[in-house]
C-alpha cells in the first residue's frame, strides 16, 4: 500500500509551525492548495493533484481536505491527521469549501494563497464571492518558508533520493556511445532509479544531445547521441527531489571543453565553501562569480547558481510555480537543514562548455554533497 510516509510527531511539528504563523499574523483560518503544502502538512502523495484540493486549516480544531470525491480511496489509506469532504464532479471544490464554511467567517480573517499552482481564478473568485464577511488575506508562500529547513526525517528521505539520482546518472553514462538511441540511454537512467527506490520526480530526466544543450526543460527524443550528451536528473523518494548534473563527451573532449571544466568544478568547490549557515544567498553566488571573474570572464554571469529544492510535484522539481534561487541580488538567508541544488554551469560561453551540479545539504559545518558520481570530464 502507498502510505503517508511521516510520522505523527512530523505531522504535528509541521502543523503547529502552520499554526504559530497564524497566530502571528492574526489568521483565524487558511486555505492551502499548493499541492507541495498540503502533501506537507497530511502527507497526501497522489496525482489527483491535477484537479483542485483545498485544506482548511483552522487556528483550532480540525483540518479538512476538500477534493473529488473519487480520491476517497487514497485519502483513508494516507491521511490521518484532516478530515476529508469530497464532491461529484457535477460541482466544484470551492461549492464545498464555500458550503462547510457558510456563516462561520464573519469578521474573520482568512488566508488565501494568491500564488498558487493549485488555484486557478476562477476558484479563488468563487471562495471570495461566496464565503461572506470574511476578511482576505493573502499568505502566498507562508508554508513553502516552513518548508525551507528540512528535519531528520526529511533530510533521510534526501539522502535516499541523491542515491536515486547517482544511479541514473551513473546508468545513463554506461549507456552513452557515438549513435546511441537518445529513448534507449532515457530508458536505462529511469530502469536504474526505480530499481534504486526512486519514484516519479517533479519532471524530467533532462537527457538530451548537445545540439539542444541549450534547451533547459527538454528532453529525449526519437534520435541518435554525438559529439556530447548532457544529462540533468532527479532521485525522487517520497516527493522529495534530488537533482544533479552531468556533461558525457564521446569519443573526446576538445581542449577548451577541458579548460572550462576545471574553471567549472573550481567554482563549484568555492559555491560549496562559501555555503555557510548564517551567510546570505548572495554571498553563495559571490563565491562562485568570485571564480569566474579570475578565470577572465566576468561578462559571464548566471540568474543563479543552485536553488533549494525538496518536496516537489509535477510539473517541477522546484517546490512549485516559483524557484527560490541562490542569485547576485537575494538576502535569504542559509539555514543548517536547507538543501539545494547546487551548480556551476558554463554552457553558451564561447569557450567551451561544461558544467556540474549537485544536491547539497546544508549542515553545522558546512555543505555536504550529496551524490557520489563523480563530476568528470566523463568521456565515453
């Protein structure tokens, strides 16, 4: 059976973290529909996400998860901590929520995440208009912050998804050569994470040719590999995602391809020790462009260079709609417990291409890479 892979001390941990938040922010009540925050607080692992959910999360008392009613089946065997109403699909997830709540809000203030994948306009227009004297507050991104520091439990399910992405990686090498069909490399790198207990990631494999290097969310195609092959992949376990990258040269590297991979593992190795707990995201990209600059390239400059990632449902591995990236400009500020996907990625450079990247634990003394393939040149 497909089980709520938390503990009850984990449920309760999260939801009372939920709880305080609220509390400081004066809510009486939220309405969560990201798909990551509510997995997050019930631990639901379904791909009914597709259609609306909503869970209610009062300051006291019961949650309920309110989606279609046909998902019954997986909710009992999964949530143990929210009560669950469903509905047919001759109405809407905002016609229970809206029914369940009637004449309950007045003078309350409600939450309402604004920048949700899981809530289309249409849904947000309708619990407006039809829960009354409420008062709308928006708390886009209150539970993804929760989410940022991962406890014991979940940097063990981490530690086994990087496990998942070292084996596909490491599949999909062995499988590379001069003509290989582009399906049948994808096939062993999927073969060899499931068989490592990975499930389905956020997206991807990313294994493409190096003619569409340059692509960023694609994938294989009906073709052959030459030249180079780049491979972008996430171990997943539990929805936990762990993604990493690797560049595969066939038959050989060019010199400057060699070069740039030097430039490109030195500036990983600065990015891994400029990751300190207390330090600023800005600071972690300065240790990388630090770099860059002295290898004589200081117009090549990145959005980012890694991002935090964790629990994440299709379509991405991110953590939903937005991408908390480590860029020249952020103040976040790093916290023991933050994972991240951590790169130095030199492609379009006009000297040669290269990059590597993997899933990074941030710890009391610093980072921890997570993956164990190593990062090459690999040259098959």
């Amino acid at each position: 059976m497909h089980s709520n892979p938390f503990s009850d001390a984990e449920l309760a941990r999260r939801v009372a973290a939920t709880r305080q938040q609220m509390e400081a922010r004066g809510l009486d009540l939220i309405l969560l529909s990201a798909p990551e925050n509510i997995f997050y607080l019930i631990g639901l692992d379904h791909w009914g996400y597709f259609a609306p959910h909503v869970l209610i999360v009062p300051r006291e008392g019961d949650m309920v998860l309110v989606t279609r009613q046909m998902e019954q089946v997986a909710i009992a065997n999964m949530v143990r901590n929210a009560r669950f109403l469903g509905h047919s699909d001759s109405e809407t997830a905002a016609d229970v929520v809206i029914r369940h709540l009637a004449g309950t809000c007045a003078g309350k203030a409600v939450g309402l995440e604004a920048g949700s994948s899981g809530l289309s306009l249409a849904m947000g227009e309708a619990l407006k208009e039809g829960i009354a004297g409420a008062e709308w507050r928006d708390i886009t991104g209150m539970v993804d912050a929760l989410r940022l520091v991962k406890s014991p439990e979940e940097q063990g399910f981490m530690r086994r998804a990087a496990r998942a992405g070292d084996a596909g990686t490491q599949a999909a090498i062995a499988a590379i050569h001069d003509g290989a069909q582009e399906a049948e490399v994808a096939a062993e790198c999927l073969s060899a994470m499931t068989r490592a207990g990975g499930t389905p990631p956020g997206f991807g494999p990313f294994l493409r040719p190096a003619a569409r290097m340059a692509e960023e969310h694609t994938s294989w195609g009906e073709g052959t590999h030459e030249g180079a092959v780049f491979l972008e992949v996430a171990g997943c376990v539990a929805r936990y995602n762990a993604p990493m990258g690797r560049l595969v040269s066939i038959g050989q590297i060019s010199d400057e391809d060699a070069a740039m991979a030097d430039i490109s593992k030195r500036a990983f190795d600065a990015t891994l020790a400029a990751l300190r707990p207390g330090v600023r995201a800005r600071d972690v990209y300065d240790g990388w462009q630090a770099v860059v600059d002295a290898a004589g390239m200081p117009e090549y400059r990145r959005h980012h260079c890694g991002y935090l990632v964790g629990i994440g449902f299709p379509p991405s591995w991110t953590g939903g709609p937005r991408v908390m990236g480590l860029r020249h400009d952020s103040e976040l500020e790093m916290q023991e417990g933050m994972t991240f996907h951590l790169m130095s990625w030199f492609t379009e450079t006009g000297r040669g291409n290269f990059f590597v990247s993997n899933t990074v634990l941030l710890g009391p003394d610093g980072a921890e890479v997570l993956n164990d393939t190593p990062y090459g040149p690999h040259v098959v």
